[in-house]
C-alpha cells in the first residue's frame, strides 16, 4: 500500500482581537492510497481546521499555519501541501483532492444548475471540452444514484432532497477522479436511513476509484463501519490513532476509552449508566504546556502537569499521545 | 504549572469568576471593544464632540450668533488673505460669525434629532408591537396603513406638512416625529415576530407565562437594542432632513441659528462666498457621519449574544 | 434537600397500572397550506401528526423516534398544548386538557414541563440565570422572594452547577451547561410529567452521556414520567422503558425497549434498527443492511394507504389501498402494518 498523504506536526493558529486561538498543535498522520481514514472528535478538537489547513481553506489572517508539513504523493514528485502557491494549490483542490461539505445546501452553488457546477470542474481540471463534460457529468450523475440525471442535470441545489443533494455533493467531490476526497460530517445532518444510503455510496464508489478518503465526523458508530484507520483529536491535538479494529477493542488514550464508553449502543439492553467525561474542554486561547486532557482525565498523574506528552507507539501502528500506560495500569515507564 | 485558571474549569464556566463583579469590569468590557472598533471610536468621539458644542455653545462660541455687523459682512476665512483672526470660519451675508452659528445651530439640529426620535419611537414601538404581537387582522391593517404612508415620497410629504404648519422648532419636531413613526413601526414589528417563534417565548409559554409577562418580560426587553441602534440612524437621518427643509425656508424661524438656515442664506453665495453655506454643510455631515458610525458600534454592544468571553 | 417534591414515589412502570399518566387519544395536528395573498383559501394540509394514541404510564419514559417529518416534535407540543390539537385529546392525570380554558390551562403547567431542543434560543438573552429558573415559581405565585432564592439554589444544585452561577447570563454558559439550566427550570415546581424535544442532539457526544446520566437520575428521585424525543435511535433505547417509532406522523410501532430490538414487527422499525451504526467494527462490518429506496416523503402529500409503502420491500397490494389499523398484536406491542402477526409475517428477509 502507498502512502499518498504524509501529515507531520502541524500548527494552525488563529490571531484574533482576543487573542490567540491554539487551533492545532501537531497533528500528524499518514494516508495510503484507497485507505479511509476517519477523523474523530469533538467540537473545538480541531478536526476540520486540519483539512481546512492543508487545502489552504482557512482565511489567512486571522489564521496562520506555524509549522508542519504535509507530503502529497502525486503520480510525479511529492509536493508539500502546505507550501504551495494559491494558483497550485486550487488546481490540486478539486482536481486531485475532492472535499464534500457538510451542508450541500450551503456549499453548492445556488444560482447554478448542479450540471453546470460539476462541468465547469471538469473542464477546469481536466482537458475535456463542454459537449464531453456535459456527457460525463450525466454519467456522474446516474453513478451516484440520481435518477432521471439527464433531466436533473438542468436542476438547481435546493430542488433535491437532503440526501439526494448529497449525492450532488459526492458527484461534484468525484468528478475528477481525485486521489484523496475529504469529507467533512458529509451524514450528519440526514436521516439514519439516508446515512446508510450515503456510506455505502461512498464505500463503493471507493472501492471502483481505488480513492483513499479522509471521513470526518463525531459519529463513532459511523467510523466502525467505514474505517481503515481512525484518528481521535482532542482540542487540537492528535490522541491516537490506530487500525479500526485496535481502536475499539483496545483504546490507549483516556479520551477514547471515555468517548467509546459514553456511546449508547441499540443492540445492547442492560441499563447500565453511560461512562461519562466529566468537566469540558479546555480554552484554546491559552498555548498548551501540558497534556490537554488532563483536567478531566482519571488517570493524570503530576507528569502530566508538565510536559506535552509525545506520541508513543504502544503497538503496531497504533500511537497514543499519552503518558500513562493504560494496559499496565501504571505510568509509562521510558523516556 | 497550571495554564488554566483552576476556578474556571471547576465551575466549568466560560467566563472566570472574578470578571463581571460590579460595574468597573462592565465599563472595561466597553473599554474594550471600543478600541476594537475604531470606526466606533472615531464615531463617537464626533458625536461628542457636537454634544459638547450644543451645551457649552455659551462658552465656546466667541460672539453672538445673532449679532449683525455689516462691517465685517462677508469676510471669509481666517487663514485665507482677506481672513480676519476673530472670525475663524468668517462671517455670512449680515456679518454674523459663523463659528458661533455653526456651535448655536448644533442645538437645534440636536433638538430635532432627539426629540423627533424620542417621539417617533416610542409611539413606533407602541404600534409595532401591538402588531406584531397580535397579529391576523389587526396586523393586517396597521401594516397596510404603514405601507401606505412609507410609500409617499417621504420629504414632499414633509415639505407640504411643513408649509402648511409654518415655522417653528416645535413644528419640524412634531413633522419628524410623526413622520418616522412607520418606520420604528416596521423594525418594532419585524423583531416581534422573530422572537414569537423563538425558543425563549415558547419556553415562558410551556412555564404557564401569561401575553402580557411574555410581552413585558422577554420581547420588550430584547427590543431595546434593535431601537436604540436605529433610533441612532434615524437621528441623523432627521438632522439632514431638517437642513433641506432649512434649506426651502420651512425649518426654524430665520432668526434662530439652524445649519439649514445657514444652507439657505448661503445658497445665493454659493459661487461668490463659498465657505457661508460650506461650513455648514461640513457640520451637517460630520455630525451625521459621527452618529451613524456610533450607531454601528451601539448595535454591536447591546447585543448580549456578540459578548466575546474572555479569560 | 427539603421536602418540596409531591410526587409519588417511584413506581415500576413494568407493574401492572391502574390509570396511565398521560393518554393520548386520536390526536391529529394538521397546518393548513394557504394560497393566495389577499384571499387566502386553504388547498392541503401538512398532516403533522395524524391519529396518534398511545398511553404513558407513571415513572415510566416513552421514547419516541423518528426521521424527519415523522411528527414527533409537534405530537410533544400538541401534547403539552403549545399547539392546539385539530382533532383528538389529550388527558393528563385524567383530566382532559383541551376542554380547559387558557386560565385553567395555565394553572396546569407546573404539572406538565418541556425541555428543547436548542438550549441556548430556549432562554432569553438578557435574563439571568436565576431569573429564568425563579420564572415558573414567580408566575404560579406560590413562594416568598426567600424561599424562591433558596429553592433555585437547591435546583442548581440538583443539576450539578452552583451558586454562584445565579447572576450569570446563558451566552457564558457551554451547551451542556445551558441543558442544565433548562432542565433546572422545568423542575421548579415539581412536575410530573417532561416532554423532552431532542434535548441532547446539539451536544458533544461526552456531553451527551452527562446530560443523559442526569435525566435518569432525576427519574429516580423524583419519580418523573418522560416522554424522550429524538432521532439517535441508541439513545432512546439505552434511556426509555418503551419505546415509540413514528413515521409521517403516525406511530409505526410501540413496544418495550428489549422487544423492539429483538423482535421488531413493522419493516420500517426494521430499516431502522439495521440503518442505526453500531460502534463496533467487526459487526459492522458485517451488517446486512435492510435498504430503503428513496427518502421520506413530505408530510404535505403523504402517500395513500399505509404512509410506509412507498419504500417498504415487502409492501403487498392490500398496503396501497388500506390504511392499516395501529393494533396490539402481541402483549404490549403495538403495531400498524397489515403483515403483522404474532408469527413473523411482516419480517424482511436479509
């Protein structure tokens, strides 16, 4: 499997009248090509200002990318993401990385038809001319699961249904054939019966177009279903990641083990109380100089008060920025 | 050691424990975001500025505004050649000073502005909010009525009030205030209706809150910012109104030092004595400009939503 | 904390019960569609809830699940009457509350509480905390300015905040926190009965888990009834005793929590309960989804016969024609779908 996004220590900060909002603080994590891998967190855990960051999405004041580097490993050389210059990076956007927006209704253009909006990429991207874009976008269409495209085509965002403009949304994300489609809570705001629909859309159209997907959401019933890899944030920092599988049945960080264990679950039927995480996030106005989790951690010992801790791989392929070993029962004992 | 105040994340507040006391704190919070907001700064700082004028006009204006010297008529500024040091600005037609009429005439513009406002706002919140809470008929008719009126052309309307009334300070309050009552009536009616449907009204009505708690209690209090914020705008909307009906001789008695007095004796000069209607001119738009960009700030200090919380 | 709480004690809502706490009989809530600007004449109507009845038994929470347009949020206000029924009733305690006048009404609510969806358009803005709790005690009149000011302290208390935050205003207040206060709010005066609207879909999941253990908490002290409105099918089932699946605004199905997990009748509550992501991979993975076609279809033109068989796999003729009966068709369990039996007519193969 090939690495096609290498993501190492990124800092985004935003400069305002307030002052300063620590946003990110090195979040890294590596991509393979036709991998999904799901971002999770919170609100404020920074989850989309990352992707928001590598796609050079963020307003530039207030915001700021500080440090970090993010390796695009196109079918030529590999390029930083970070240091590209406005007219490259908008070829890169929507040509080889696609992004689906939370609210179709928001993100899609609404004086324009939806043919129109994903041609007009197509021909901007790619080589083709109108007659063949009009063709391909019919195609797109019909593959994603709109009936009656050819008449749909001339339809505009707020004549399809939720779901429907969704797969509006994913059509617009494919159109290209991008290496890497970001999506960020591209089901949060359906239906359970239409998330279903719209996962499964995306898992199969990935499987055809061998895309490595980056699955951005809250929803951790959502992740175990589609997820090769899961990457768990907590006010701007990166708490772990591992293969799915690892993550769930062995969760190293605090963090996961108290978010999986606040998930209610409709299989199970004990009346048990759900595990939950005490206290709130912490003010990201304030530079982090310790463990951010640690005022609602209940497992935090003094070290935890004075250093960051790094990223421990704790076992294969599977980090955890935490200094207390979980599995032992006991503080981490090297370096 | 801890980066974060062990207080707040106990209480789990947003805001520290120790902020908010007491009024200092307040004053600072306004402080602050006055500095934020230099186009409000600079706003306000205008606007004070003619406060100040109008009060103290006694003090500061260094003669008499009424006072008639056709010797020193028609002298421009101070600082061109023909400029005479004692008359700053230069004087008009009759020889009066023009500094002094220009700090006398802030009074009346002043006047007019508040009280017009005064009056079109209060019996605008009134009606609007007798229509936006009880709505279906009664609505219907107050807002054909409104529309009605906020479809004539609004100064021909007033000129043709105005001749007929004749001249007088207490006139051109009363035409002002009556005249702008519709539109406080919009404003006032179109918040009602926005927070009938919010959550707020509709939990005080699951509570067992009566009509008239929930109109007292909750939307009229809410109302206050929105008012004050246009109550701001059309003040200086009423200061340049009443420059034009001034300027057609339908304002205050030509005796009393009003800028749209001064605008209309200045006219005929226009080419000659430029700087006898200038100046006021000048007046009008600075003082319109300082309340408008005031009122902008205003707006954003009364909304308890825009409190930017900070540790 | 004082004695102030009048409700029964906590009574098991498994028991055999004598007179239900809330009944809702036939109730329908439809908004006309108007046309026209100056003559305005009705031609349709969003048929919001439409012949919904179901019982809630003391003690008990009946969750009430749905997708959009299901009617769950409006059949929680019709009941409360925020809204006005267009037919049907609703009987609290057994009295009838839509023959009561809006004085007799009024003087009611301190029984029947609501907490919503949005906790921070639910409270006023310019009010401060211990004003919008003292609210409900300084409309019903019942306390002296002491003995408010001490209960909003034990009520702040209760949800897990403190004294201090009586001159605090909501915009300082985080989402959970602000649930907090709502709930403070509607506790005031002892209520029996709470409709919840989605009272925690704005939350951090963390958040959510707080908000939740709390909910059940306060049932346990202080033996409230509670009807649980939501779209996360997972919460409702891990917090409610029965259960109640509605679709364009009728009630699919009704049972016990267990039973609608393991044996659920109609093919809709099926799609669901196979839709609903489970957190944890290797069954999920393994799912065989049951796939509806198409999406909910709007509450103004709802589909003849059962509302469900547009998009149901196992819709027969009889399903196009006929409007199905909400009928017990086992012990405790209510169904509206023609196939239901007690055998397993209505079971969608995977």
């Amino acid at each position: 499997m090939s690495k096609v996004l290498e993501v190492r220590d990124l800092v985004t900060k935003f400069y305002t009248f307030d002052g300063v909002v620590h946003a990110l603080n090195h979040v890294g994590f590596d991509l393979d090509q036709g991998e999904t891998l799901a971002i999770v967190g919170e609100s404020g855990s920074g989850k989309i200002v990352t992707m928001l960051s590598l796609l050079h999405l963020l307003p530039v004041p207030p915001a700021r990318i500080e440090a970090g580097q993010a390796i695009y490993y196109d079918d030529a050389e590999p390029i930083d993401l970070l240091e590209q210059s406005k007219s490259e990076i908008s070829r890169i956007r929507g040509g080889k990385i696609g992004f689906i927006f939370q609210d179709a209704l928001s993100a899609l253009n609404p004086v324009m038809t939806v043919g129109r909006q994903i041609s007009e990429s197509l021909i901007e991207h790619t080589a083709m001319g109108a007659d063949e874009a009009k063709a391909r976008t019919i195609e797109l269409l019909e593959h994603v699961g709109i009936p009656g495209a050819r008449q749909r085509y001339r339809n505009y965002p707020h004549q399809f249904s939720g779901g429907m403009r969704q797969r509006v949304m994913i059509a617009v994300a494919i159109a290209c054939n991008p290496k890497i489609v970001i999506a960020d809570e591209p089901t949060t705001a359906l239906d359970v019966t239409v998330q279903a629909q719209i996962v499964d859309l995306t898992k199969q159209l990935q499987d055809e177009m061998n895309m490595a997907v980056i699955w951005i959401t809250h929803d951790l019933g959502v992740v175990a279903g589609i997820a090769d890899r899961v990457l768990v944030m907590y006010a701007g920092c990166p708490v772990e990641i591992a293969a799915v599988d690892d993550l769930y049945e062995h969760p190293r960080h605090p963090y996961t083990m108290g978010l999986l264990g606040a998930l209610p679950r409709v299989d199970r039927t004990e009346t048990e109380r759900l595990v939950s995480i005490e206290g709130a996030p912490p003010d990201l106005m304030e530079a982090p100089c310790h463990c951010q989790f640690v005022w609602r951690c209940p497992y935090a010992f003094d070290r935890c008060w004075q250093e960051i801790p790094p990223q421990t791989e704790v076992d294969q392929r599977h980090f955890a920025t935490c200094f207390y070993d979980i599995e032992q029962g006991r503080p981490r004992q090297d370096g | 050691m801890m980066n974060q105040t062990a207080n707040a994340q106990s209480t789990g507040l947003l805001v520290d424990e120790e902020l908010d006391r007491g009024l200092w704190p307040k004053v600072v919070y306004v402080g602050r975001l006055l500095i934020r907001d230099k186009a409000g700064m600079l706003g306000l700082a205008m606007f004070l500025i003619v406060v100040v004028a109008a009060v103290f006009a006694k003090p500061i204006a260094p003669h008499d505004p009424l006072k008639q010297n056709l010797r020193v008529a028609k002298t421009p500024p101070a600082w061109t050649e023909k400029g005479n040091s004692d008359h700053l600005l230069g004087t008009d037609n009759f020889g009066r000073d023009l500094f002094s009429r220009i700090i006398y005439g802030s009074r009346v513009s002043l006047t007019v502005g508040f009280f017009g406002v005064l009056i079109a706002g209060s019996l605008g919140l009134i009606v609007g909010l007798v229509s936006g809470y009880l709505g279906g008929r009664v609505d219907n008719v107050i807002m054909g009525t409104v529309n009605m009126i906020l479809a004539l052309p609004y100064l021909v309307f007033v000129v043709f009030i105005a001749a007929i009334l004749g001249r007088s300070l207490l006139n051109v309050i009363l035409i002002f205030g009556f005249t702008d009552i519709p539109i406080f009536v919009r404003i006032t009616r179109g918040e009602v209706l926005r927070m009938r449907e919010s959550g707020f009204v509709e939990s005080a009505h699951s509570i067992g809150a009566g009509k008239i708690r929930i109109l007292f209690d909750h939307i009229l209090p809410n109302l206050i910012g929105p008012l004050i914020t246009i109550a701001t705008f059309e003040m200086s909307a009423m200061i340049f109104y009443e420059a034009g009906l001034g300027f057609l001789g339908l304002s205050v008695p030509p005796s009393v030092p009003s800028w749209g007095n001064m605008l209309a004796t200045g006219r005929k000069y226009l080419t000659i004595y430029p700087w006898i209607a200038t100046f006021p001119g000048l007046a009008i738009v600075f003082t319109g400009l300082g309340m408008n960009l005031s009122g902008d700030w205003l707006r954003d200090v009364l909304d308890p939503r825009m409190r930017r919380v900070k540790r | 904390m004082a004695e102030s709480n009048n409700a029964p004690p906590t009574s098991n809502p498994d028991a055999p019960q004598a007179e239900p706490l809330v009944r809702v009989e036939r109730l329908k809530k439809h908004f006309p569609i108007m046309r026209g600007l100056v003559f305005s004449r009705r031609v349709g109507a969003v048929k919001a809830v439409d012949n919904v009845s179901f019982n809630i038994r003391r003690g008990e929470t009946l969750g009430v699940v749905g997708e959009s347009g299901c009617g769950k949020s409006t059949t929680g206000r019709v009941i409360l009457n925020l809204l006005p029924p267009t037919e049907g009733r609703v009987l609290l305690d057994g009295i009838e509350l839509n023959t009561l006048n809006e004085e007799a009404l009024r003087r009611l609510r301190p029984r029947m509480q609501m907490i919503f969806q949005d906790s921070y358009d639910s409270l006023n803005p310019r009010h401060s905390v211990g004003k919008i709790i003292a609210e409900p005690m300084v409309i019903h009149g019942t306390m002296s300015g002491a003995e408010m000011r001490d209960r909003v302290v034990e009520l702040l208390e209760l949800v897990g905040l403190n004294a201090h935050h009586i001159s605090r205003f909501p915009h300082e207040f985080s989402g959970g926190q602000r649930q907090h206060i709502n709930i403070a709010r509607a506790l005031a005066l002892n209520p029996e009965f709470i409709v919840c609207d989605e009272p925690i879909s704005a939350l951090d999941v963390s958040i959510q888990a707080q908000v939740v253990n709390l909910f059940r908490d306060l049932q346990e002290r202080l033996g409230l009834t509670y009807m649980f409105i939501a779209h996360d099918l997972s919460m409702v089932q891990h917090i409610s005793h029965r259960v109640a699946v509605m679709y364009l605004g009728k009630v699919m199905e009704l049972t016990r929590r267990d039973d609608l997990f393991h044996n659920p009748l109609h093919p809709y509550t099926q799609s669901l309960m196979s839709a609903v992501p489970i957190p944890e991979p290797k069954l999920e993975r393994k799912r065989r989804r049951i796939m509806l076609e198409g999406e909910v279809p709007s509450p103004a033109n709802p589909p003849g016969g059962c509302v469900f068989h547009t998009r149901c796999p196992i819709a027969e003729d009889i399903c196009c024609d006929e409007v199905p009966e909400y009928r017990e068709v086992l012990p405790g369990h209510f169904a509206a779908c023609h196939l239901a039996d007690d055998r397993s007519g209505s079971k969608i193969e995977t």
